[in-house]
C-alpha cells in the first residue's frame, strides 16, 4: 500500500487532569540514506 523512503509520525495527546503522552515513530527504508536520517532523529527526539 506504502513504500516510503522516511516516514515520521507524532501525537500529542493532553488529557484533562492526567498525563500527557507524546508518542513518536520513525521509518527509514533500510540500505538508504534514510535509514541513518531516522537512526538520528529518534536520538535527538525531545
């Protein structure tokens, strides 16, 4: 159906009076250049 070189998603979910979540995903098709682009943003992801 897909076949990205990078994909990259993020949520921010805020409940009222509850935790925050912030969950983060990143695809680097492998053998390419963006397998190591995404190796690096999932490192310095704040």
């Amino acid at each position: 159906l897909m076949n990205p070189k990078y994909i990259e998603v993020t949520g921010f979910f805020t409940p009222r009076g509850g935790i925050s979540i912030y969950p983060y995903c990143n695809y680097g098709r492998p053998g390419t250049e963006y397998a190591e682009m995404a190796k690096d943003r999932m490192r310095t992801h704040r």
